[in-house]
C-alpha cells in the first residue's frame, strides 16, 4: 500500500509523526513511506521496536514552513518533504499523502503536482466533525471561496463517495448549509446549488440552517469554501470560548472549585467526543492521488488515526469511485 | 418621544410585550405607543398601576404571523399591528418602532413603508453579540444574503454610528469576518471590501477570522447578511449544543450530579451573561425610521431593554447622523 507520511510537517514533527507511524504498522500491519531527512527519521525510528520492513524512509532535505507563499513555496523547494512525496506519488497508483504541515502549501501542491480528475471542476477540502450522534462530513472547509453552482453539485458528490467509503455511512444523506429551512432562501449562490441537489442523485434532505448543523440529521453538509471555512472555525471559537467561560465561572467560588472537581472526569469525557485527533485529518478530494491534511498540532494518536482512514480510501478505492464518478456525470 | 411597540408580535404578546412596556415607563419615565387590539391591550394594561398619561394605544385589529410570506402579509394586512405602526411613524420624526414579531414581515414593511434613507444602498439589519469582554455588533446579520462590497462598506458606516450612539464605544473599531488574517485572503467580495474598508475613515482592524469573533477586539464585525446569519445562528447553537452536552455528561455519573449542583450557580451566571435579553433588540439599520427586532421569545425584560435602546437610538439623533454621513459619502 502506497502511503506516505510528511515526518517533517506540523507543530510535533517529527517525532509524534514518527512514532503515529510505528504504532500504525504495529496495530493495522501496514506499510509505510515516512519523507523527509534520512538522519532525523532514522533517529526517531531507532527509539522503537517495530517491524523494520514495514517503514521505508523517502529522503528530503528541506521543509515549507506555514509562513512561506504555498505556490512559491511548492516552485521554490523541490527538495522539500512535500514536493518529494508529491512527485512520487504520480509514479505509482492509487497512493495516500499524510501531512500535518502548511494547508496551503498541501493544496497547492496537490493540485500542481498531482492534477485534478479528469472531469472535477474544482478539488475540496472536506472535514468530519463531530456531533450529537457520530459524525458529519463538512465540504468545502476552505480550498474553494468564490463557487458556482455546480461545484457545490460536485462537492456533494465528492463528500457522498467518502462518506460511504470511509465513514462507513449507507446512502448518506446531503445537506446544504443555509439561511432559511425554507427551499427558495438564500443567496443566489445556494439557491442555484438547491436545484441542482435537489434534482441530482442525492438523498437529499434540502437546507440545514446554522443553528442546527451540530446536531443535524445529514451525513454530508455542503456549502462554498468560505462558509465552510467559517463554520469549521467558528465552531471550534465557540466551543472553545464556552468551555474557557464556564471553568473560569466555575473556579470564581469555592462552592464552584468543589463542584468543578467532581465534575472534572465527566468534562474530559465530553471533550474527548470533540477531539480532532479521533477522526484522522481533513481529505482534499478531487485530485489524482490522496491527500490527508492532519491537524498542525497532530500528535502520534492522531496521525495513527489518519494512516487508518487512509488504508480505508485506498483500500475502499475512493480516487477510481471518484473518477468514474465523474465520468458519469460528464457524459 | 415616538417610540412605538407592537404588542401583538412574539411568543409571547401581548401579555409580555405590555407588562415590559409597563416597566419601562416606570423605570424611564418614557412615553410609549403600544399598536394592536384596543380591549386586549386594555385588559392587559388593567392589571398594572403606572402613569397613565406615558401609555397610548394605536389600535390594530389584525397581526401578521410568522408563516405568512412577508412582502405579501404587508400588501394584504393594511389594519395588522406592524402595518399601522410603521404608517403612523410616516407621519413622525425620529420614531422607533420596537416588535417581537414576524423577522421577514418587520424588514419588508420598514423597506416598503418607511423606505431607505437617501444615499444607504442597503440596509442591514445588526446584532449586538456577548464576547469575553463586553460587545460587539454584527452587520448584516441576515438583510441581504448578495452583497457587492460597497454595500459591506456601508454596513460599517452604519455600524459605527449605532455602535457610537447606543452600544457608547468611542472611535468603533472595525473587523471584517474572514477566512484568513492577512489581506489578500477570502473570496472575491471580502478582498474588495478589505480594500475599502482600509481606505475608508475607519478605526479598521482588518480581518477577523471566524476561530477568533468570540474575542474579537472590534467592536463592529461587518460581513455580508449569509455570512452573517451563519455566524449568528452558529455560535447561538453551537453555544447550546455544549451547554446541553456538558450537562448530559454531568447527570451520567453520581459524582458528577453532586459536582453539577454544586456549579449550578455559576452556570446561571455564565449564561446570564450571553442572554439577549440583556441587550435589547437587533436594530435595523438605513431606512427611514428606527426599526429594532425583539427575540420573538422576548419576556418583559428583554422589551424594557430594547426600550432602554429604542430611548438612546432617539435620544442620540442616530437616524440624522446615518442621513448625514449618507450624503457626506455621496458629495
């Protein structure tokens, strides 16, 4: 199997990267590429007992920096772990790209260098967020701002393959991000998009309003890049900024720090059920070959989680489905 | 003072809506037009001791619901309590209008009867929003899901002058809701207004990513109305949805319903502190009249606090400031 796992991106590189990779080969028996400088992997991999045939080391001299023009960067560094990986992805089939550094630099290079299927209009960034009961898949999070209509159509495509193929969802249910549960609400943008859903072959539960997206009903939430983006971050702001409030509320009386303690296992509990790091990274879908942006701050449970959602895509063959996919659709 | 409330709009009219109204006299020794049925608000008022001669009734027999298609509602309920309201404020200078009701039928009308101010393309309808310390408004909050980018533009305008003569900020700084910090982020409006708002007379802090509203250190955030309203609606549900969560975790172990009792205090005070009834209204802003949406949940408390704002709003000249810098912006 043809995964490769950047050990040089991301806040924990590369030792969190190296060592989600030794426990993945461990528990899922699977092989590995880890891409980047020969010296450093091999001295992180040195501290582990694991099957040595099952880690292969692809050498790369230098790494983007999230600071650096994603483009500019991709042009600039060919020796980077990035464009290393990336090029030798396109020699062989079907292959999964991990990597917890810059996201730019990630899409950019997987759009350059790898290309676009044959038929998808613009490639998405997708993202599984948690809610009330499991999970839903967001797409667009970020890589397309300005849309047209039809791209959401694909994007509901692109977000119905992975869900069936890797989350595991049976005819998943698509809805669209909106402002208004009634069908003619919105912006010109997304009431285009309506149509197109609600005519294509979707089980299309039409639109999902803000309010109720973390506990929605659908399987797949579509939406334009920007939305998306707000959504996934806003999300995220809040929960957090909740959470900070009530534990500084909680600790301004000592009734409070009593009680905060008793409750302190049942607040992990409910945190660890929004923990990224349980439903592996975000897959940038529509590009000839896997790409898995795992979280900047990924640490080794993470990045095991992301080399078992990627064994799934491979294994579960997402690039072909979405491929003749898109063939279909063109025809 | 022409400060005019529809007693007939919301949850909970008309019981709510006069027993605020009540309040509010008493508090602010201000006089008051409560619009609707004449013996209901009669009965209503009955039960209550307070100056007289501060309550006047505009009678209204009929009221426009929240199912009804707004634009229509207006054409076909001449006699409803919204329709009679804003044709009376026709005939008044600096009027405000205060209702619970209909959200949709409250634009169109105060669009279709009052009309816009001479030089506002767009008016938006805001909404002041808790963060960590104090306030922000956010505009549009869901007036005008197209925008072009002098539109946004102009909703800071608008912003910064409510936010000076109500919310009592001196120099309002400005934020724009992005999708990134730098300036060359977002789609092709955000990059647009970017631009404006920079060249523009504003305290402008550029762009504020959606991760980062709930602290934002502006006091106005200015986005198109789709933006906006996913941005309202999210963090309302988001919001409840880990406050519901972190609850269902407490009750699930016998430590933690202890530990809950003992924090039940300072989970009131937290929430208290992002209840909307602490802050009025959501105004809206451009047209030819003071227009202020109450949470159709609104008790008495919530309709004497978008009183108190109705107060400042008349009080400070806003609609003449707004006018003023119309034709400033023009010239």
């Amino acid at each position: 199997m043809n995964i490769f796992l950047d050990a040089m991106g991301g806040d924990n590189a590369p030792y969190e990267i190296v060592k989600g990779a030794v426990d993945a080969v461990k528990e899922y028996g699977v092989t590995l590429t880890l891409v980047g400088r020969r010296s450093v992997i091999e001295d992180e991999l040195s501290k582990y007992d694991y099957p040595k045939d099952k880690i292969e080391i692809l050498p790369a001299e230098t790494v983007i920096e999230n600071s650096e023009e994603p483009a500019m960067a991709i042009r600039r560094k060919p020796d980077s772990s990035l464009v290393v990986a990336l090029e030798e992805m396109k020699t062989r089939e079907n292959a999964v790209l991990i990597s917890a550094g810059s996201t730019g630099a990630l899409l950019s290079g997987g759009l350059l260098k790898l290309g676009r299927i044959k038929g998808i209009k613009r490639p998405a960034l997708a993202a599984t967020i948690p809610k009330n009961d499991g999970v839903f898949l967001l797409i667009d999070t970020g890589a397309n701002a300005d849309c047209k209509p039809e791209y959401l159509e694909q994007f509901a495509q692109l977000g119905k393959i992975y869900s069936e193929n890797v989350l595991g969802k049976i005819n998943p249910s698509i809805g669209l991000i909106n402002i208004g549960a009634e069908a003619k609400k919105g912006n010109t943008l997304v009431k285009a998009a309506y149509e197109l859903l609600e005519a294509g072959d979707f089980n299309f539960l039409g639109n999902v309003e803000a309010r109720d997206i973390m506990e929605t009903k659908a399987d797949v939430l579509v939406c334009d890049g920007f939305t998306g983006n707000v959504v996934l971050k806003l999300t995220e702001g809040t929960a957090d900024f909740i959470i900070k409030g009530i534990k500084k509320s909680i600790l301004s009386s000592t009734k409070g720090k009593i009680g905060g303690m008793l409750i302190k296992d049942n607040l992990k509990n409910f945190k660890k059920q929004f923990d990224y790091a349980e439903y592996g990274g975000a897959p940038f879908l529509g590009v000839k070959g896997g790409i898995i942006k795992a979280h900047g701050s990924s640490d080794a449970y993470a990045i095991k989680n992301a080399i078992r959602q990627s064994i799934k895509f491979v294994e579960n063959d997402v690039l072909k489905k979405i491929s003749e996919n898109a063939k279909k659709m063109e025809a």
